[in-house]
C-alpha cells in the first residue's frame, strides 16, 4: 500500500500556497500545524512551471514547516501529488478555518 499524500492549502501573505507532503499534523505547539517531506515533481521534465519552482527554492532546506491553523483553507489526502503552486488570493472562493479551540484526534472526546 502506497504511503499517503496530502494536499495543503493555506494562505501566506495575501497568495494561496498549495503544496504536496508526506507528513501532516497537528503540532504540539498550539494553533499550528506541521508540513514535513514535501513533494515536488520531477526535475527532469520539459516544462518546468515558475510557481512550482519557486515553492521548491522556498522549502528546499525546510524539514518541518509549521503553519497557523487559521492560515489553512483545506487538506485532503490524495493518490499522487499535483503541481505545487502559488497563486494571489484575490479573496473570493476562499474560506480560512475559524478556530477557537484546540483539534482533538479522531475518537476522542474534547469536552
């Protein structure tokens, strides 16, 4: 069985970042939430695209990145990873999570 992959969105500076990983989870710091092995595709295809490279110089010596739980628009596990990409927010069709109190694991009760 293939290792998961997750699709994260968030929102970082007024641009909509989409990226790949291995490894997502709530941190133990709270209202965060860790990024680790991102996934980017191959450097040996043809095209290469400006926004996925620019992800890949920002995170190339990243090991764990942590981003703000209200920062994150959405995360889905998926079968393979896509094109990473930054994108403006031009503020429509985007909702940030609104928080107010800490995630708690499946099957767990936080009350």
């Amino acid at each position: 069985m293939a290792e998961p992959i997750y699709k994260v969105i968030f929102l970082n500076q007024n641009q909509v970042y989409e990226v790949y990983a291995k490894h997502v989870y709530q941190s133990d710091m709270y209202g965060f939430i860790e990024i680790e092995e991102f996934v980017f595709g191959e450097r040996s295809q043809m095209i290469v695209d400006p926004s996925e490279e620019r992800l890949k110089n920002e995170f190339a010596s990243v090991a764990r990145s942590y981003i703000p739980i209200h920062s994150l628009v959405r995360i889905d596990e998926v079968e393979k990873e896509g094109v990473s990409k930054i994108s403006d927010f031009k503020g429509e069709n985007v909702t940030q999570l609104n928080i107010s109190k800490p995630l708690t694991p499946r099957g767990k009760s936080g009350d």
